[in-house]
C-alpha cells in the first residue's frame, strides 16, 4: 500500500469512527430526550412551527407523540397553540389576584355585590316601613291606586287630620246588627268614615273605617239568607264595597265601572243579594276604590255564612261548628304598625282558652303588599278550609303563610297545663316590631294564646 493510499485508508476509517461517534451521541441523545418533561419548550415548539410553515411535518421532539406528524397541517397548529398554553400555565400558576380579575372571577365578583345590592335595597325597605310615626298621625309610603294623591294606608298627602274624630271603640270585629225588611231580608247599615285610630294606646293613626272600627263590624248570615247592606259614604272621597268570595251579581260585586258606580261623598248604595249554600265559609269584605289607601287603611270586615241546617255543607263544617273557641284575626298593616285586628302588640286581643277545648281560628290577609307566615308555639293545627271552603283532606301546620286576600280556618286542642301562654306571630321578624322599637323590643304581628287558670 503506497502513502497516499495508506491516507486515505486511515481518513476514511477517521470519517467512520466520527459517524459512529456522532450516531452514538444521537443515540444518548435522543434516549434522554425521551424522558424530558413535557410539554416541549418554547424554542423546540417555534421550531416545529418554521418547520410546518416550510412545508415539512412538525416532527415533534417528543418520541411518544409520533402521531402528531400525521395530523393535517392546521390542526398540528392547534396542537403547537394548545402546548404553549400548557407551557404558559405551568410557568405561570395562577395567584388569588389573577383568579379574581380572570373574566369568570370578575363575573363571580359582580355577581357577589349584585346580591349584597339587592339584599341592602330590601333591608332599607323594611327599615323604611318600620320608621318611626311622627305626629299624632302616621302612614305608609306608596301610591294611589286611582290617583288621587292616597298614601298607602291611609292619610290624603297634604291632608288635615285635625277635623277627625277619635275612635269611640277601642276594638273592630263586633257583630254587626240588622232590621228585617218587610219581605224577611236582613238589612245592615254601615257607614265609612274616617276616625284617628290607635294601634297601640298613646298612637293615633288615619283610619278608613266602616262604623268607626277596625276592622268593621262582623256580618254574619246563614246560607239561603236574604241580604241588603246599605253603605252609607262620610268619606272625603267615593268607595265601594266587595264581597270577597261570595257568589253575587256582577251590580252587586262592588267594582266600579262594572256593574256600578262608586258611592260619592254623602250618597249611599244598598247592595241586595241571597246567600247560596256554596257560600258557606268564612268570607270577608273590603273596599275596592282608592284600594291601597282605603283597604290598607282598615276599611274591611268578616262575612260569616254559616250552613244551613241540612245541607251537605253543614256536615262538612262539623270541625268548626263544635269548636268551643272562635276568633277572627286580620292580619295586615294599619300606618306604619303590623297589626292583628287593627291593633298591634301588646295591645292586641289574647286568644282566651281553657285546657281541653277545641279552638277555631279564621286568619285573613289583609295586607295589601305582603305575605305573613303566622307561627303559634306549642302546639300543631290542621287547616280544614282554604278561602271559605272546607278541604277534604285537612293538613297539619304550625307556620301558615297568610298572603293578601287569602282566608285560612285552622282548629287545634288545647292541650297544656292552666296558667300556660303561648304566642302566635308572624315570623318575619321585622314585623315584630312597632315604630321606635329596638329588636330587643316586642310589638306588630303578635298575640297570645292564654290558658286560664
């Protein structure tokens, strides 16, 4: 072999020891590659991206990702855009200030202080509505229902109340008296007229009353009773008179236009109709004109129809025509009081009972805004009529919510010891409290079941 030969001979054994060297290292290095954390890096992943945009495959770095390769070039993008992301995240883990002004934490913040708006907005209303009575005289805020310039529960804005005259009762809910026309009906005469009206002694408010009380006088009847009830009007302003669940006339339902005209200041209208024995039922009635001013101000009344004797209502009613115990509660607002019969606590009418007895009780809403959930302590009762007729399948409660218009006979047994006080309130608390009262204080929507010794 010459020289020259000799050196090529050991060039060329030189070059092959140098490609063994380098596939060797290829080898190490790509065996290491394999157990690199993943995802690839930012430099390896802007590689992939110039290799796809020069028409080759993404050729990823990672052995375990070969399918990548085989992907359509626009989603092999998608899948280099993805590993950024996750690239990104994993550099960058989120911190509780990067959470909250993240698009959904900026909508969870949002939604956050919505619901403490909300929630201040309807705390302030019930402030507003429990606010102190200024005066000899208090009322609600709210509108007129026809216009007329009426607050909610009863003063006329700007008007006097120095020519009413105080109340001469101290408590409504007293049967109301009747003459028997020729012709055998039963006539009632009611007038409507204002009085200052104390829900608390020492307190007076406007009152829209009929015969001075609140609530007005107790009509009771007997189905197949011939009826005429003449309304005479003292008020400032016209009114009205609906018969609240009875089955009468459209002339005589106490709607004006419909069937009739409101009754102007100092004219009078008598309502004429016979009692059905669907009818039957504790009922009520109250004013329908002016109605927020003039019903939220105590013009309204109970209408009890008792069966007739005979009828298949009469031995439906057997729950509440053998109760020892009956009492009427309106449960509403009079001003600014919560009241039950138009009186609030602790000037309200006990429920007086003795151990062993069974008790009816009719609960009407006379609210004109709100729901009450009535509670009495101590003991269950079962509803056994809804809106003046009996259920045929009675339900034990011990909280009923009582919502405007809405009548409800509950009957329980008087169960515990003589000398035992129980109270029946409603139980949202805010109404629990008069004007000018603490919560520590108790007054508004309560009364107390009082056991005698």
């Amino acid at each position: 072999m010459t020289i020259d030969e000799k050196s090529l001979a050991e060039a060329s054994t030189s070059s092959q020891s140098a490609e063994s060297s380098a596939t060797s290292d290829d080898t190490a290095h790509n065996g290491a590659r394999s157990i690199v954390t993943w995802p690839p890096s930012a430099d390896e992943l802007d590689a992939m991206e110039q290799r796809l945009d020069a028409g080759a495959p993404a050729s990823t770095p990672d052995p375990a990702s070969p399918a990548v390769e085989q992907w359509p070039v626009w989603l092999q993008k998608q899948w280099i855009a993805s590993q950024r992301r996750r690239a990104w995240q994993m550099a960058h883990p989120p911190t509780l200030a990067r959470r909250i002004f993240s698009p959904s934490g900026i909508l969870i913040v949002s939604l956050v202080l919505l619901l403490a708006l909300v929630t201040a907005g309807v705390g302030a209303a019930l402030t507003s509505q429990g606010a102190p009575a200024s005066g000899g005289s208090t009322s609600a805020s709210g509108g007129s229902s026809s216009g007329s310039g009426m607050t909610m529960g009863g003063q006329q804005s700007g008007q006097s109340t120095a020519n009413v005259p105080d109340a001469t009762q101290h408590y409504g809910n007293q049967p109301a008296k009747f003459t028997l026309d020729p012709d055998g009906a039963k006539h009632f005469t009611l007038t409507a007229q204002q009085v200052m009206w104390q829900p608390v002694k020492g307190q007076k408010v406007l009152a829209w009353t009929l015969d001075g009380t609140v609530p007005g006088p107790m009509i009771q009847a007997t189905a197949g009773d011939h009826v005429r009830i003449t309304i005479v009007n003292h008020l400032p302003e016209a009114t009205t008179i609906h018969w609240h669940g009875l089955e009468v006339p459209t002339d005589n339902d106490g709607v004006p236009p419909i069937g009739m005209q409101p009754i102007e200041p100092g004219q009078s209208y008598t309502y004429d109709f016979t009692l059905q024995d669907q009818d039957a039922g504790t009922h009520w009635y109250h004013s329908h004109y002016d109605d927020l001013t003039q019903v939220g101000g105590g013009m309204y009344g109970a209408f009890i129809v008792a069966p007739r004797p005979g009828s298949p209502e009469y031995q439906a009613m057997a729950p509440i025509l053998n109760a020892q115990v009956n009492q009427t509660l309106f449960i509403g607002m009079l001003g600014s009081y919560y009241v039950i019969n138009g009186k609030s606590f602790p000037d309200t009418q006990p429920i007086v009972v003795k151990h062993g007895q069974t008790v009816h009780l009719s609960l009407i809403g006379a609210d004109v805004i709100a729901i009450h959930p009535m509670h009495l302590h101590g003991h269950s009762f079962q509803v056994v009529a809804e809106d003046g007729h009996m259920l045929p399948a009675p339900y034990i409660k011990d909280t009923l919510a009582v919502a405007p218009g809405e009548t409800y006979d509950v009957t329980f047994y008087t169960w515990a010891a003589p000398g035992s006080v129980y109270p029946l309130h409603c139980h949202i608390l805010t109404h629990l409290m008069n004007p000018g009262q603490t919560s520590g204080e108790m007054g508004g929507l309560i009364t107390l079941l009082e056991y005698q010794k």
